[in-house]
C-alpha cells in the first residue's frame, strides 16, 4: 500500500549541491515520521536525516550536519533532501524512510518502516 518513490539523484563534483525529493503515496503522510537513509558501495544502510510529524523536529548524521538539509510538505506529500558541499564520501544509494511511529530510527530495523527503492548519488572528485 505505502509506495515511497525517490528521485534526484545523479553526478556531481566535490563541493557541489543536489536535491533529493521522495514522492509518497498510500499513507496519512502528515501522521508519519519521514527520513533519509543511505547506504555506499560495500557499507551498511546508515542513517542520514530525519524529520518528525506534527512538530517538524529534524536530526542529521553527525557525518552530514550543516551540509544537508531535510524537509516536507505534506501538502504535496513530499520528502526532500538538499545536499550541499557534497564530497567523495556522501557517494551511496539514497534511501527515503517513512515510519508511523512519528520518528524514523536511527537504525534499518525499525517497525512498521516502510522504504522506497532508492536513488544514486555519485560524487566525483
């Protein structure tokens, strides 16, 4: 029923900026927490950002903070992630996250999570 669907992703150099967006359906997305995840070539899931219901209070990987930005508007039911002064590092697949409990974890295995496919990012040096 939720169907989560990322677009965005793409190449960039070092330095540059991308945006991510997450087209949700099939869920009260206003009621749901929202959040990024990603995971790069031979690495683990790992979270990136997040952002709750309701009160719209956001976290961030310590690895991403002051770069990345998370956001939502639930009126188009949209996720979004703006990336800036990307780096070699932030290369990975990037995953949207929704989840009922009105915060996504900071881990892959919470309950009821539901997850979209997925976007690549590319950052070149």
């Amino acid at each position: 029923q939720v169907q989560l669907v990322e677009s965005g992703g793409g190449l960039v150099q070092a330095g540059g900026s991308l945006t991510l967006s997450c087209a949700a359906s099939g869920l009260a997305f206003s009621s749901y927490g929202m959040g990024w995840f990603r995971q790069a070539p031979g690495k683990e899931r790992e979270f990136v950002a997040r952002i709750s219901r309701y009160d719209y209070i956001t976290r961030y990987a310590d690895s991403v903070a002051g770069r990345f930005t998370i956001s939502r508007d639930n009126a188009k039911s949209s996720l979004y992630l703006q990336m800036n002064s990307l780096q070699p590092e932030d290369t990975a697949v990037y995953y949207c996250a929704a989840s009922p409990w009105g915060n996504v974890p900071m881990s892959v295995d919470g309950t009821g999570l539901s997850w979209g496919k997925g976007t690549l990012v590319t950052v070149s040096s």
